[in-house]
C-alpha cells in the first residue's frame, strides 16, 4: 500500500479513536512599460506573412530575489507523515528511495550538515524546496502524472484554458519531452528538465483580446491559482508559471503565442499566451503532397512548440538570432520565416546533430545546447520576476 494511503487511514483510525464531542456545536467560517515576445505567426509555402516583430519596452531592473511565500503557499513547518522518525518534514521512505544518502538520509534532519532542514533543501537547485516536491505528488499532474523529483530540475507550470481552446495532452507530452531532452545537468547525473503541469482553470469565457496591454494584464490578474482544495497541503503557488490556452488577438491575428511582463514589477500580471484558435487557421500547413512527400505541421505540433518557446522565454531565453554568425532553425526558441525554416525546426529536417535542436530522427521540436546553456530557472517569468533578461549573447528578445 503506498506509504499516503497507510498515513491517510491511520489518520482515520486516530480520529475514530477520540472522544465524542457532545456540546452540540459546530461552526463554519466562512502603468508601466510592457513587454511581449511572439512566436508562431502564418507560415506561408514559400515566405511567411504576418508580424515578425516584438513589442518591447522594458524600463525595469531584472531582480533575481526569490518573492515571499504568500498564505496560499505550502508552509514549510514541520508537517506530520506517515513516518517522519527525524523530523525533517519528508517520510522516511520517499526520502530513502532516491538513493543519495549524502543528500537525503531519513535517519538525518539535516543530512548535509548546513544548519537547513531536509525539508527546506533545494538539492536540485530549481527553486522549489524538497518538502513542496514532496508534497506536489498529491495533485494530479497533465499529461502523464509524473511525480516531482527533488534530484531532478523542475518547473511547475498552473495551466488555464479558455472554452474550446484546452492543450490536447498529445501537444502537452511533445513540450514535455523537449524540456526533458534539453542538456542540462542535474544533481542525479541526469540530463532535462521536468515540467510539472498542474491544470487549474477549464472553459473560461472565451475573449478575443484587442492587443492592449492592460487587458491582458487585467486578464493574468483575474485567473491566478484557483485550484479546489485536494488535500490540507497547497501546491507551491509562487513557484508556478502561469500559462493560459487563450483564443486570439484581434490586433494580431497571425500571432501564435507571447509572454506579457510588466515593467512595473507585478508578476500576477505576467504569464504566457498560447493562442489556440489563430493557430488552428494556420495549420496543418507546411507539407508537400506530391512526391517526395513531406508531412505537414500539424495543430496538435504547433500548440506544443509554442508552448515550448513561450515556456522557454519565462525561463529567460530569446529568439535565437545570431549565434556563431547565423541563426540555428533547428533551435525551437529561432522563427522561421520559410517552410523550410518551420520544418527545420518543428521536424529538424535536413538535421542529424541533436546539439543544433531538432533533427530528423526524432521529428519534434528541440532546444539547442547553447539555447540550454542560458536558461535561468530561478528566474521565472510571473513568478521571481517580471521581465526579461536581454542580454548581448546572440538571443534576444
């Protein structure tokens, strides 16, 4: 039986065991400058058409400091588990079962020695302490229900969709597999990042967003984590990326996908659009019928490499403009302005060097290992932060 289970109903047995309350009561109390970063935009067969460009205006110091836990947050205080012998606020089995007792030891409250409870580590150094990695297992994670790892780097991601515009699992398990393949090391020896996808809101009234920026920022503000309460441990609200399936811009209706900051320092207005509808006018697209045949881009993969991208520039990367004298297509965080440069990209065609991004064997977008060795994961777009990083190295924003 799974050690939750045995702690739940051992939890029932104790309060089976108290004494009756017999006194008849029972109570119930109740402006600043802007940014956006754009992505997919209509690929025609021969050129692209559409807004290329981004709307960047971006006054404000990049402050990398972690935000205060709010109310809503896990608090990290000694919690009770179904066997917590040393007291660190992990159960002793969990803790054992990765393997590195140098890091977690169930029979050490402070394993390493620093002064830092087990519970309060952040042995992978993601920004998420342990004890929330534990804890997050008792949410339901989309699409494959991966647990978090506290030896593996991890983003934790609250996904909103408006009516008609919810990611289809097969597009989420296409952006999760390039986060996992990006070459990036972690503290187990493994390579990838974990997205940990956590839906809150479905069928939102659907808004065609006029392309001001107050409306969107009234919008991220409007939707931030609403999710039902599933147990007495919140997830880590202000560690999560919100990310919102909406349904397009009127202003911009070639427009795929964007990250909305805000100058001014609040991150409940920041957050990531992936716009469902303009991309299902564009696709499928891309494709050859006539032989040699080459399959098109399809919805299903538009959504996923948006969503891959947008994700990518809340973890601080930019376009991939200018590397090594010229822009790597291959590279999910590039945009194409040919079929070609799509396919390159979306299926890595022409391409066998899985340093580059995508490449022909495995069909799918991909990030470059210099597009990897850039990114900051504890500087999270609508969560440590509130704008981008744009430095001189040959990505921008």
């Amino acid at each position: 039986m799974p050690v939750r289970q045995i702690f739940f109903l051992l939890l029932a047995l104790w309060i089976l065991a108290l004494p009756a309350c017999d006194d008849g009561k029972s109570s119930t109390e109740a402006d600043g400058s802007d940014v956006t970063t754009q992505s997919d935009t209509r690929i025609r067969q021969d050129t692209v058409s559409g807004d290329l460009g981004d709307d960047v205006g971006v006054d404000a110091t990049l402050d990398l400091t972690m935000p205060d836990d709010t109310e809503s947050d896990l608090a990290l205080d000694i919690v009770p588990t179904a066997q917590d012998l040393d007291g660190d606020g992990l159960d002793d089995a969990w803790e054992d079962s990765w393997g590195r007792s140098e890091l977690l030891d169930s029979s050490r409250a402070d394993t390493d020695g620093d002064g830092v409870l087990d519970g309060d580590e952040d042995p992978d150094g993601d920004g998420i302490e342990t004890s929330r990695e534990f804890w997050a297992a008792e949410y339901d994670s989309v699409p494959n229900g991966a647990l978090p790892n506290p030896l593996r780097q991890s983003v934790f991601i609250e996904l909103d969709a408006m009516a008609g515009a919810a990611m289809p699992n097969a597009s989420l398990q296409i952006a999760v597999d390039a986060y996992a393949a990006m070459n990036v090391s972690n503290v187990d020896g493994s390579l990838g990042i974990d997205l940990q996808i956590y839906v809150d809101e479905l069928n939102i009234p659907s808004l065609a967003f006029d392309g001001s920026f107050d409306q969107r920022h009234q919008f991220m503000r409007d939707h931030g984590p609403k999710f039902a309460t599933l147990s007495e441990h919140a997830l880590p609200l202000s560690r999560m990326v919100h990310m919102v399936a909406a349904s397009r811009r009127t202003d911009l209706p070639d427009r795929g996908g964007e990250v909305v900051t805000h100058g001014n320092g609040d991150v409940e207005a920041t957050g990531v659009f992936v716009y469902h509808d303009s991309l299902n006018d564009l696709h499928p697209q891309c494709g050859v019928s006539s032989p040699p045949v080459v399959p098109a881009i399809t919805l299903e993969e538009a959504l996923a490499g948006t969503f891959t991208h947008e994700l990518g520039h809340a973890l601080q990367l930019g376009h991939d403009t200018d590397v090594n004298g010229g822009i790597n297509h291959f590279n999910v965080m590039s945009i194409p302005t040919s079929c070609t440069e799509a396919r390159q990209r979306f299926h890595g065609e022409g391409n066998s060097d899985a340093s580059l991004g995508a490449t022909e064997a495995v069909g799918a977008s991909r990030f470059s290992d210099a597009a990897a060795g850039l990114l900051m994961i504890r500087a999270k777009l609508s969560v440590e932060v509130s704008d981008l990083a744009d430095d001189n190295d040959g990505f921008e924003m």
